[in-house]
C-alpha cells in the first residue's frame, strides 16, 4: 500500500498539466520526449522535458518575419534652460549679498584686478563626465552614468557666478552661520579707499601708543620693516620700508610698471586658491610612470578631486576662491615682501590691519546702517636658503564712541606665502579685533527691574555683525623648504572664518600648523585646514586648540590628503577643545586622504570640559574659582 501511495503522488508530479506548462515552457525552448512508466498501472506515458534545444522550426520563421522596432532617438537636452533651475529663494539672496559687495567691478591692481572680475563672471561649462572603464587613464570611481535625458546642473554656488558663493548647506559652508552673513550689508566703502592716508604728528603719537597697548608694534630698531594699515589704508608715518618690505599701490599696477613685467609675480597675484588656478604642479619622478596611474588623476596640487568646478571638487573645497578673487578686484594696497636667495633677515617683519571707526556719516543715516567692507592683501615670497620671521596683526585701533552709529565691518584678508627650496619661514597670524565678548549668556538671568541681561547686551554690541575672513595660501615650492605657522583668533567679531591651505610640492618640504582659538558670547567660528603632500617625504605637523564659552559655536576641519607621489610622507594631526559651558558647540572633523602605501599618519580630536577635581583640588588650596578657571584654562 505504501508503495501505490508513492506511485500515486509521482505521477500526479510528472503528469499534472500545471506541472508540466511550470517545468517545461513551450516558447523560446523546445521540450524533448520522455518516456517514464509506472508499474501500478502497467502503461507507458510521454513526458515533455525542456533540455534548452531553443526555439522549434515554425517559431523561428515568425520571430525572423516580425519587424524590429528601430532604436529611440533620444532628444538633446538644452542643458542652460536648468542652469538656475535649483535655486532656491535663499541662494538668490546669497548671490545678491556678494554681487552687492562686488560693485562696479572696478579695480586697482590692474590686470590682476580684470582676471579676477572674469573668474567670477564667466560661467563654467555645463558638461558630463565621461565614463571610462577601469584600468583607462583617466578612469575615477566619481563617475556615474545619468539617463541621457537628465539636464546637466552646475555644482552648488556656480549656478551664477564662475566661483563658487556661498550656501547654507554647501559642504564648506555647513556650520557657519550664512545666515547672519548675508543678512548685515556690507556693500559701502571706507572713505577714500585707494589712498594713503596722512597723519598730523600728535595722531601719530597717539595711534603708536594704542598699537603697543595692543601689543600690535615693533619699534624701528626691533624690525625689519613694518607696514601699517588703517580701514585698509596704508600710513606710511607708522610704517618703515624697505627695499624687502614695500607698499604696493595703483601705480605699480599700471600697464608699464616693472612689477608687471615680472611673469613669476603676476602669476602669484592671479592664484587662486581651491584648485581654480592649476599653474603650480609637482614633477613626476623621471624615468618611472607608476605614478600616472588612475589615482594620479584624482586630484590636482590645489586640494581637489577631479574638475575643480565639479561637485565632488567643490565638496571638498574650502570655499575661499570667491572672496580671494573679490580680494584682487578690490583691494586698494598690497602688502609686499620679497627676500633675495641666500639672506638671512635677523629681524621680524610686522604687518598691522587696524580698524578705526571713522568712517563716512553718510554710511550711519536713517534705520538701516549700510557696513563697510574692506580687503587687504599680502604676498611674501622667500628666496632659496633664506630665513624670515613674518607678524600678521588684526587689531581696533579706536573704539567705537557711543554718541557714534556704529557700522558693521566686513574684513575680507588674502594672504599668499611662497617659500623656495632650502628657505625657513616663522609666520604668526594674530586676529583679536572686535573687542571683548559678553560673559554669562548662557546662565539663565534672574535680575530685578531695570537690569539688563547677558543676552540683551550681547545682541547689542556693534562687533557683533562684524565679519572677519582670512584666507593664508602657503606654498613650499623647492625642495628642503620650510613653513612653521602659528594662528591664533580671540577676537570679538561675531563670525570669523580662517581658511589656511598648504601644498608641499617638492620633495623634503616642512609644514607646520599651530592654532588656538578663543570664541564665547554668540559668536560663530569657523576653522578649516588643508595640507597637501605631493612631493617625495614630505612632513607636516598640526595642533589646534580651541577654547569655547557662552553660546559660541565653532567648526574645525583639518583636512590631509596625501597623494602617490608622495611616498614616505609623515603627518601627525592633533585637535584638543574645551568647552567652558553647557550651552557651546563644536564641530570637530579631522580627516586623511591617503592615496600612497608608504606613509606614516596619524590624527585626532578630543573634546572635554574643566575638571570638576581640578578646580576643587586649586580652590582647596585657597585659590577662588575664577582663578582656578583661568589657570586650568591656561595649561
């Protein structure tokens, strides 16, 4: 009985019409007889098995008589109808804001001046990546296939503009507070921008006391030269030049100036950073093309990956190349230092930006107070085997009077170092403009009538819709060359961004970046670092501390890319924070690209607050908590 049962169920299996049409198909393939039997019921039966002979005969002839549908044309895109199809209301504003700063697009620097205006209005070209296969040159893994009706749009900020500008959540402008920025009108002038400006002797007096007072001067005898700048003004009754250490003025910007014959400076002026400039390249080792591979075409000496006006390049870019080309269509003086090859200059150099509030009346009538903006500009160039000590100092020269409107001040500073083979560079960048932040906003006010509270004042203070940006473009262009740099921001302006990049482009070349910054009240920093190795053991060393109170907020990214050429490269990075109160934030982002195999690296970031034990372990020992706060803030 048991074996009927079986037999039962194996034909119904091999016999079922369903079965048959779900295991042998009769289309596309053809089926093959088999001949199975059962004993119970003592007859022969066909079963039709699909063996994969294709197609029967009559099939065939039908499917060879059927047309075949002729392939789809696709239509071509008109790709600058979408051009600004992705827009939104606040980009607008953002593009208005930095047009309204642009102006008349008038220059002072020359042709340096007519190059920088192109960049910024001529559109990049709306065109795809291709898409190679692996093992090709030119091949990438950022490359993607779109459907070939798919418009092509611009990377975010170049919707308008041949730069990049600003947006709330471009990658570069992430935690900064954009907002705010494009909010204060920074489209006025100081008056008599483009000219010297001229001290009596008792102005003098008084100014050189308030700069040593702010620790902002170094006397004749202390220096190699110093240059002064007043509301972006140069006073030559407060510098000492040099033939080394001069003022650059429209005159020496003219059509027939020598210092536009000179190819090498013209194209220092006209770098821009974030790759948009590819003039300065490191030599692949002769006699070997391991380094012409697909990784070599990854990214250029200027910190990009791919095309620099492509999204994955702007991602990863600082965001500076706009304000540093507004930089050279604006700036009205330039600061100049040029060491000879083989000169040891024994003495520091000292370049001061200070801030007056004497600025036009007209700028302070009505409700709405236009801001003023300023751009001053250095380049410093170190010859081979030389020695320099450069002093950057950003300081407010006379206080805003209280019966005065005060003016929001926009600061937007381009600082281009070079450093040639065998040369030592010492810079020091010292931002503390502003004034003094309002302590204990984050604390909950519990004041009686007529008091005011932390916040209230806060929002009040004039430095508060100030803006300060520095960009410092280092290059180490020969071999053995050395750049040791020291940043330190603790001023009052209520957002402040420092951007400094450097590429080390030969073999040996040194870099060394050390920072601090001091943020409390509201205000909003920003910090962003990029090192470059490209040439052959090259070292870098980076250590960022940053101190923050009240309700300030502050953004770190250090960013180490490390290219195949670069064998041998060791870099350390080093973030330390603390945070003085409940209510600060920090964003802290350090990152390695590493493309080569033989490198050491490393890097890290550390967020804390004070010690609770610390502080008790000072106080127990008669010391009050403000001090004890200040002593732990100081170690």
């Amino acid at each position: 009985m048991k074996f009927l049962i079986q037999s039962n169920v194996l034909s119904l299996l091999l016999l079922g019409g369903s079965t048959v049409n779900a295991f042998s198909p009769h289309c596309g393939r053809r089926a093959a007889p088999f001949i199975g039997a059962s004993k119970h019921q003592g007859r022969a039966f066909p079963l039709h098995v699909s063996i994969g002979l294709g197609p029967d005969a009559d099939e065939a002839a039908v499917e060879e008589k059927s047309p075949k549908s002729p392939p789809a044309v696709v239509p071509e895109v008109d790709h600058e109808l979408f051009r600004t199809s992705r827009l939104t209301k606040f980009d607008e504003k953002c593009d208005d804001w930095f047009d309204s700063i642009l102006g008349d697009g008038n220059g002072s620097m020359g042709t340096i001046s007519e190059e920088a205006l192109k960049r910024l209005n001529q559109l990049p070209a709306l065109k795809r990546q291709p898409v190679l296969e692996y093992g090709q040159d030119e091949w990438t893994p950022y490359a993607s296939n779109p459907l070939p009706t798919s418009p092509i749009l611009p990377a975010y900020g170049l919707e308008q503009h041949g730069l990049p500008i600003p947006r709330r959540n471009a990658e570069a402008w992430r935690n900064f507070d954009v907002a705010g920025m494009i909010g204060t009108d920074y489209s006025g002038n100081f008056p008599e921008a483009g000219t010297d400006i001229a001290l009596d002797e008792s102005t003098v007096k008084e100014y050189t006391e308030t700069l040593k007072s702010n620790g902002a001067w170094i006397d004749d005898a202390d220096c190699a030269g110093r240059l002064v700048y007043i509301n972006g003004r140069f006073a030559p009754a407060l510098s000492k030049g040099s033939s080394s250490v001069r003022n650059l003025s429209p005159k020496d910007f003219e059509a027939d100036s020598e210092l536009l014959k000179r190819e090498e400076i013209v194209n220092y002026f006209n770098h821009l950073p974030d790759g948009f400039t590819d003039r300065l390249k490191a030599d692949v080792p002769s006699g070997s093309d391991e380094f012409l591979t697909s990784y070599g075409k990854l990214s250029c000496p200027d910190h990009n990956v791919g095309d620099a006006t492509g999204q994955f390049a702007v991602n990863t870019q600082q965001g500076t190349a706009c304000f540093a080309a507004l930089n050279s269509l604006k700036a009205s003086a330039v600061a100049f230092v040029e060491i000879e090859d083989n000169v040891n200059m024994d003495k520091p150099v000292l370049l001061v930006n200070a801030i007056s509030s004497d600025v036009d009346s007209e700028l302070a009538e009505g409700d709405d107070v236009t801001g003023v903006s300023y751009n001053p500009r250095s380049l410093i160039v170190v010859g081979e085997n030389s020695n320099l000590s450069l002093v950057q100092s950003c300081v407010d020269l006379k206080a805003v009077d209280k019966s005065e409107k005060p003016v929001p001040i926009f600061h937007n500073g381009y600082t281009q170092i070079y450093v040639k083979g065998g040369a030592n560079m010492t810079h020091a960048y010292l931002e503390e403009s502003g004034g003094m932040v309002t302590s204990g906003v984050e604390n909950r006010f519990e004041g009686g009538e007529g008091l005011v509270s932390p916040r209230d004042v806060e929002s009040q203070r004039s430095a508060l819709r100030n803006t300060h940006f520095e960009t410092l473009d280092v290059h180490v262009t020969g071999d053995d060359g050395k750049y040791v740099g020291t940043y330190m921001t603790f001023g009052g302006n209520g957002r402040s961004r420092l951007g400094v990049s450097a590429s080390l482009l030969r073999p040996g070349a040194h870099a060394s970046l050390n920072g601090f910054s001091l943020s409390g009240g509201a205000q909003r920093t920003d910090l962003r670092t990029t090192i470059h190795h490209i040439g052959q053991a090259t070292t870098s060393k980076q250590s960022q501390k940053t101190m923050i109170g009240g309700r300030a907020t502050t953004s770190f990214r250090g960013r180490i890319r490390v290219e195949q050429s670069a064998q041998q490269t060791e870099s350390q990075q080093l973030a330390r924070t603390i945070l003085l109160s409940e209510r600060a934030r920090l964003w802290a982002i350090p990152s390695l690209e590493i493309i080569a195999d033989d490198v050491t690296c490393t890097h890290g970031a550390t967020v804390s607050d004070l010690s609770d034990e610390e502080q008790f372990y000072l106080r127990a020992r008669g010391i009050d908590p403000v001090t004890a706060r200040n002593i732990l803030m100081y170690g």
